[in-house]
C-alpha cells in the first residue's frame, strides 16, 4: 500500500474510530442500564420463580456490544467509580502493552503506567470531567495516543469513567517521514539550483576561456544530477499509481548484472570499493521488463556505494534454481541498525539522514526497488548487521529453461 | 482505621508509588528528548514536573508512617511499607536527575551543539526501561523480574565509559568545547545513577517479595581509570 493511501485509511480509521466513540458512551450506558436493571429484577426474585434474567434481546444485546467493543480499531477501558478496571478490548491491549485479563480487577495506574491517563480517569470518576487530547505513552515503545475520557452516570449517582483512545503513531511516523523528505529533496534541489546560478553569473560577468569551460561542464553536471532526482521522483510516482508499462522479455540476469556492475565500475574505482559480479555461467533467465530489472540493480549498487567506506567491497551475485532466481547485492558497508531495518524499503525512509545529505541519498532508491521487484512477481528483503554489511537480496521466479 | 481501611491505605499509597514512577519515567524521558532538541520550553515543563513529584512523594511518607504508627503491621505488609518508603526515596533522586538534565539542557541551548547526541539516548532508553521494569515488579509483586533488571547495569555502565571517553577525547582536541563536554558528561553521569537507582528499586521489591534483603549488584563505575586514561590524552609524554 502506498503511502498516500496508507494515510487516507488513517484518516478514515480516526474519523471513523471517533464516530464509533461518540456513540460508544452512548452504547455502554444503555447496556450498563439493562445490567443493572437484571440485578434488580434478580435481587427483588422471589426463590421459587424460575430466574427471568432478561429478555433474550437483553443478551443478544450485550453479546453484540461485548463483540462490538472487541472488534474495535479504537482502544476501549471502562474504569468501575472504585477506581478498578472493568473491561479493555483488544485495541487497548495492543496499544497500552497491557494483557487485558491481567488488568482487570485492578487499578488502572498497576496495568497502564500513565500519570496524565490515570489523573484524567479520575477527574472523570471525580467530577464527570471530560477531556479529549493526545498523549505520549511510553511502554516497550513510544506510542502517540489521541485519547478521550468520557464519564458516564449511572443511576446510584456515581459515575464510571471511559477511556477512548486512537493510536497516531504511524500517521505521526508518516507525517514526519513527509517533512523530512521534502526538506531533503528540497535540498538536493537547491544545492545544484544554487551552483548553477552562481557559475552562470560568473559566465554572464565574462570569464577566460578556461574557466568558461570548466564552468560549463560543472553545470552540465549539476543538471546531470536535478535530472536524476527529478526522474526518482516521477519512477516513484508512476510506479505507486500503478500505471506501469512492463515489457516482459525473457532477460538473463546474469548478463544484466554484468553490465550493471561495469557501468559503476568507475565510479566504484574512484570511490576506493573493490566492486564484482558473481554469476553462474549458463545464465539465470526470469519474465521481465529489462530496463526496470536494470534500475533495481543499479539502484541496489548505487545504495551499496553509497554506505559502504572506502577500503570496502560490494558484490553482486546471481543463483538460480529451477524455479526461482536471486539476485543478492551485498556490501561491507556501515550497516544498518535492527530497528531500522524494516523500514529501509519505505518511501522517504532515510537512516541518517546527516549522511544521505553528503551522499547524495533521495530515500527513493530503495523504494523503487522494491515497487519494481513486486510488479515481477518477485520478493525483496534485506539483512544487515551495524558495522558489518548488508545484504539485500531479490528473488524472481524463473522461467523454465527448455 | 479499621483493617479493611489499612488495606485500603495501603493500595492507595502502592499506586501513588507507581503514579510517582510514571511521572518520573516521563521526566527522564522529556529530559533527554529536550537535550537532544535544545528545547527550553520542554526543559522548564520538566522542572514544574517535579512540583508534582515532591507532592507524592509528601503524600507516600506521610501515609506510610501513618500505616505503620496506627496499626503495627507485620510480615508481608510491614515490608511493603518499609520498601515504598525506600523506593520513593529512589524516586525523588531519579526526578531530580531528571530535573538536573533539564537544566544542563538550558545552559547548553545557548551555544551551538558539540556532536549529535548518540550514546546518551541509548544510555536513557536503557535507564528507562530498567526503572519501568523495577516498576512493573514493584507492582506485580515480581521478584523474577527484579533479580534480572540489574543485569542490565553493565550495558548502562558500558555506554557510560564509551560517552566518557569521547567526550574526554573531544575536549582534548578542542578547549571551547569543554564546557558543552563536561555538561554532557554530567548527563551520562546522571543517566548512569539513574540505572543505579533502578537497581535500588529492585532491591526493595526482592525484600519485600521474598523477606530476605539482598545486594544485588552495585555498579561500579571505574572513574578513576577514565580520568587516568584522560590525563594520558592530556599528557602525552
């Protein structure tokens, strides 16, 4: 899923969470009535009467909550006016870090360590106190809780309290991952913008032919650079739309990566990186369109220079079965940390992005690598270890050799 | 008090302990985000935290010697009241901790940053997670967890020695940066008492489960032989 639908689905999920929530109150108090209308009915029983526990409307009725309340996307604790948690869904659960059969009984500050959460359950026990905020919560992970506290009043005069929350995290994380990309590629857009114009306003004052020359070529170059930038931008962007063009072909990986790896060969020199291509000798033929297969390996190659120190190596490597080609470009480069690892192949995902910025990194390599690798059918993944190396391997089906 | 009323108490005060951690979790955990963002406005949030704090802290004692001056507990509950008055104490040092962080936060946000801040955040979310789960034994009543937080002081210690060093380094090769250096090194000592604290807290919750007390594990951090190492960066010769 992309990243502009994944966010729309967020919104959804909030405004829909939040109109759920709103009738929710509603809902609890209604059921918490009929339950308490049974107890009455009950208590007030004589003993020979067979025991009329409500209607079976009644029940259906509080089965259809109780699935209700678990089913929800929002996290849902009913708080008793003791202070003891009666209920937590299963949203709740995930989201406080908490297993739910534990926390009831108790109170909510032994499950849910919460200072602002637990002062706000009890302003709403308290004083019927209502309050609708985010919240930071920090258990195994940082969490950005929306969360609403709603009193509700029951007939004794005493009140419980209901905690409503919507996890944001990841459309904070997304909202983020924006931002910085677009100060990056603003970046990246500005810096060749900024050298052409001043080498083009020492042309314009009039230079020596020399000069003049050496100038015309940094600003061919500098042009190079906004053009493959820009191209990343418009890959991505019909890629993601999925109004992609494949021309499928039978291309043999391993001569691909031959001439993938001699055209970085240069740069891989200049770079001090010991770069080789490792490929079986009768070929690794899969269905695909070969200029995209070229732009997964090459960008799988520029990544792998990218983070890889001078003195290193990086190798690209076809095997192939008779059913399935991989293609693994491995690196012994800076490596990537375990927590940052399922993310590398998200659009806008940059490590460091200190780093990406002197490197020359968009955070849309590997993006669309894994866009195109998917389109074929194919799979992507990557290991690493901090310090070591990464390997980021490709798997195709293959076609039957005949 | 009547015993239903002392029990009664006595919950009440073992959930203030554990409002009085989440407070002091969140402090620690503002404090570090402040440093690494030169945040003032977050640094002074954390400063009126500890109003709040010493509120609790007010409110633990004087129930706990409440408890103990009018109803004579024994045994388990005697124990619990003689840890909380012990963790708390742990606490209060940690939200001061917090709070000197905070301010260290404020004096730096005037000059431009040394380094980007790497180890110092891992040597917070290490100290944090250990007084969580000292926390999360305090409130289940968890020996098993206590006994294994304090193992892991060492990685706290570690990174310790790694920031200290550094830092020393730093400052050796550039005499303007040492008091932004020796500000930092300041919140690595602090974070690393922090752990120590946890540790602490581990400890009472081992005695209070199991009635035996118990030394778990003291860290010892070797400062003596990073100054040693730091006079040799100083004095080559």
């Amino acid at each position: 899923m992309s990243s502009a639908t994944e966010a729309v689905d967020y919104v959804v999920l909030t405004i829909g969470a939040f109109l759920a929530a709103a009738g929710l109150a509603a809902l609890v108090a209604a059921w918490r009535r009929t339950a308490g209308e049974r107890v009455r009915v009950d208590s007030q029983a004589p003993l020979e009467i067979p025991i009329p526990v409500g209607t079976p409307n009644d029940e259906s009725s509080s089965r259809r909550m109780d699935a209700l309340l678990e089913a929800l996307p929002a996290g849902v604790i009913i708080v008793a006016p003791d202070g003891r948690v009666t209920a937590v869904n299963a949203s709740a659960a995930a989201m406080f870090g908490i297993a739910a059969e534990r926390a009831i009984g108790r109170a909510l500050i032994e499950s849910v360590r919460s200072y602002e959460l637990d002062r706000r359950v009890a302003a709403a026990l308290a004083d019927g106190v209502e309050e609708s905020s985010e919240l930071t919560f920090i258990a195994a992970t940082e969490r950005r809780l929306h969360v609403s506290t709603r009193a509700i009043s029951r007939g004794d005069g005493k009140r419980e309290a209901l905690v409503i929350a919507v996890d944001r995290t990841r459309m904070v994380e997304l909202e983020t991952m924006r931002r910085d990309f677009v100060s990056n590629v603003s970046h990246e857009l500005r810096s060749p913008l900024t050298a052409i114009k001043i080498m083009t306003e020492t042309l314009q004052d009039g230079a020596d032919p020399t000069a003049a020359k050496e100038f015309l070529e940094n600003i061919a170059r500098e042009t190079d650079r906004m053009i493959a930038l820009v191209e990343d931008l418009l890959d991505l962007a019909r890629l993601e739309s999925g109004r992609l063009d494949l021309r499928f072909d039978s291309v043999d990986l391993s001569a691909l990566i031959r001439d993938a790896v001699s055209s970085q060969s240069t740069r891989a020199s200049k770079l001090g990186i010991r770069l080789e291509a490792v490929t079986p000798s009768n070929g690794a033929a899969i269905a695909g369109d070969r200029d995209m297969l070229t732009q997964v390996v090459v960008n799988l190659l520029d990544n792998a220079l990218r983070n890889t120190p001078s003195g290193g190596a990086v190798t690209a490597r076809v095997s192939s079965t008779d059913s399935a080609v991989a293609v693994d470009v491995e690196d012994t480069g800076i490596g990537i940390a375990s927590d940052a690892l399922p993310h590398v192949f998200e659009r806008f995902y940059v490590v460091d992005r200190s780093r990406a910025k002197s490197t020359g990194g968009t955070g849309l390599g590997l993006a669309i690598v894994k866009h195109i690798v998917e389109a074929h059918g194919g799979s992507v993944e990557a290991q690493s270890e901090l310090g070591r190396g990464s390997l980021f391997r490709c798997r195709f089906g293959a076609v039957a050799r005949r | 008090m009547g015993r239903e009323n002392f029990h009664r108490i006595l919950n009440e005060t073992q959930q203030d302990v554990l409002r009085m951690g989440s407070l002091v979790e969140e402090a620690i955990n503002r404090a570090v985000d402040a440093l690494g963002r030169s945040d003032v406005a977050l640094a002074d949030d954390i400063l009126r935290f500890d109003d709040i704090i010493d509120d609790l802290n007010v409110r633990i004692e004087t129930n706990c010697l409440n408890l103990l001056a009018l109803q004579q507990p024994m045994a388990s509950d005697l124990r619990t009241i003689a840890a909380m008055l012990d963790i708390v104490i742990d606490l209060e040092r940690i939200g001061d901790h917090a709070c000197d962080i905070a301010q260290i936060t404020k004096s730096l946000a005037e000059e431009p940053p040394l380094k980007p801040l790497i180890d110092i955040p891992r040597m917070a979310a290490k100290a944090r997670e250990m007084l969580r789960e000292s926390l999360d034994a305090f409130a289940n009543h968890d020996a098993a967890i206590a006994h294994l937080v304090p193992q892991k002081d060492d990685e706290v210690d570690r990174l310790y020695r790694a920031v200290f060093k550094e830092l020393i380094e730093f400052m050796a090769r550039d005499p303007k940066a040492i008091s932004r250096g020796s500000n930092l090194i300041l919140v690595a000592l602090y974070l690393e008492r922090i752990a120590d604290h946890a540790t602490n807290i581990c400890e009472r919750v081992v005695y209070m489960v199991e009635g035996v007390p118990k030394k778990l594990k003291r860290s010892v951090v070797e400062i003596n032989r990073a100054v040693a190492h730091s006079d040799t960066l100083l004095n080559p010769s």
